[in-house]
C-alpha cells in the first residue's frame, strides 16, 4: 500500500514539474488517500497482534 502511495506522490511531482496540473492534483490525492488507507492497516494489525499475544501468553 505504501509503496503505491509513494509511486503517485512521484507521479505527482513529475507531473507538477512538467505542468500539468490536473494529473499532478489527482496523483496526490490517489497517493494520500492510498498513505491513510496504509497506516489505518498498520494500525489495525498492531492492534490485533497485541490482542492476539495477550491470548497466546
């Protein structure tokens, strides 16, 4: 996830350089929206490997 949100924030930047703007705007709103979705991930199976080690322990 994290690595396709960094793919679209590259996309974006190259794209703001060479000046188009429409793309570069929708790129990085792909890229954020996929870094949230990501961390929203990491955080949920954080929680469910502390859970899940308190039942083994």
């Amino acid at each position: 996830m994290f690595k396709w949100a960094l793919v679209f924030a590259v996309i974006a930047l190259i794209a703001a350089v060479l000046g188009f703007g429409g793309v570069a705007g929708a790129a990085a709103g792909i890229a954020k929206i996929l870094f949230f979705v990501g961390l929203a991930f990491v955080a949920l199976f954080v929680i469910m490997g502390v859970f899940a080690g308190k039942k083994i322990a």
